[in-house]
C-alpha cells in the first residue's frame, strides 16, 4: 500500500526574478514498510520535500497524497489531526517545549488527539525507553544534553500508530553508536508496517534504506537500490 505520494510537484517561494524554485516537478511513493533515503547538497529541496510530504507547505503545483488523502484539499483542522495521527516528524530544529517534561512532549500529539493523559504518559515512557531515555522522563528539555533532546524528538515522532515517519537528519546530534541504535529503531518501525522518509548527508546512514532518492537543484537526478552498508564495503577490502 502507499502511504506517500507526490505527483509533479513544484514549490516556489517569491516571485518574478527574486524567485526560488525549491521543487521541480518532483515524482516520489513511499509504500508502507519502505524506508526512503533523500540525498544531495545543500539547497537541493531536501528540507522542503519533507515539509510537503508532511503537510507543513503546500506545493506551489502538483499533488501530495497521504494515505489516499490529498493534503492542499484537507483544511487546517483536518491537517493537524493527520499530523497527530499519522504523521510523526523529526525536525532539524527539534521543536521541543521547554515547559513541558520529555514524557509529556512526548505525549503531547497523543493528548492532543483526545488520549486520556494516564494512557498518553504510559505511550510516552514507552516510547523514551525505546531510545533509551527511561530515567529521564521528568527532565525538561533545557536540562538535557543535545543528543539526549533529539532522542526525546525522536521519541515523540514514533509513539503511537504513526503510518508516516519523516525524519530530517534524526542523527546529527549523537555519537555513532547511538545514531546507529536510532536507525535500528527507525528500521523496526518500518518493517512494522510503517512508510519512511529519511533526509541524510550520510551514505552510511542512507544504506539502512530500501531506496536512495538524489536531490540537485530540487529535481530527483537519480534513485538506487539500497546502498552497501559499511561493513559489506569492508568486507569487499
């Protein structure tokens, strides 16, 4: 089944000769239980991609379909209550509340869509123990390391039934060992059933994909298969 859908679609912020074209005529499906790797410089729409797929932007042209539904026809209220059900988005800016506990911005999209607050906290600490953050559930963000704030992020984007999980590079705040424990976690939810969409610089972290997508200049230039991962390049040495 496929859960994300973009058809020829353009984005363009301002007009006339001041204008920036972020997409060109972008054509992309992500099914559920396919992860997707975006690849390519800076500038390339890598970002902008996301925010479409995510309902955050409208596309200046073409079509973006979330589980059949297209998002430019959605109004404001039904768009938020997709993003609190199905989409869970991690942000390069992390998006955290610094007045709420890491358990309760993690439960926050739950309370939100009407849990009851003892089962949107028991959803929480679930989810701050799946990266690793049991024992700091009362902590507020400013109170955490970074590495430690992206995982709450991290957290929130995965708790509940989300069918949809756009990531912009989730790892850049951990060390290694932990980004690679992150994209583990990333990969069960998608074997689970879910669709991914991952916005990275790294081929190592790209090759945890079923399918790499290269951005240049807002045009999809390229897809390949999965890539190698480190240790069969190793292995090939």
């Amino acid at each position: 089944m496929t859960v994300l859908r973009l058809h020829g679609v353009h984005r363009t912020h301002g007009a006339g000769a001041a204008a920036v074209h972020a997409l060109r005529g972008v054509d992309l499906t992500v099914d559920a239980g396919e992860l997707v790797a975006v690849m390519g410089p800076s500038g390339s729409g890598k970002s902008s991609l996301l925010n479409l797929a995510g309902g955050l932007d409208r596309p200046t042209r073409g079509e973006v379909h979330v589980e059949g539904r297209q998002l430019d026809t959605l109004t404001r209220r039904q768009l938020a209550q997709l993003r609190r059900r199905s989409v869970g988005y991690v942000f390069q800016d992390l998006n955290l509340l610094a007045s709420l506990t890491a358990a309760e911005n993690v439960a926050l999209p739950l309370e939100l869509d009407g849990t009851g607050i003892r089962q949107a906290r028991r959803l929480a600490m679930a989810a701050l123990t799946e990266v690793g953050l049991a024992e700091l559930g009362t902590r507020f963000p400013d109170d955490l390391s970074g590495g430690q704030q992206q995982r709450v992020a991290i957290a929130r984007a995965l708790v509940g039934e989300r069918r949809l999980v756009l990531a912009d590079e989730p790892t850049g705040a951990l060390d290694s060992q932990t980004g690679e424990a992150i994209l583990r976690l990333l990969r069960t939810r998608i074997d689970a059933g879910a669709a991914g969409l991952l916005v990275t610089h790294e081929a190592r972290h790209a090759a945890w994909a079923d399918r790499v997508v290269f951005l240049r200049d807002g045009v999809v230039v390229d897809t390949s298969g999965p890539l190698p991962q480190p240790e069969q390049l190793l292995g090939a040495t």
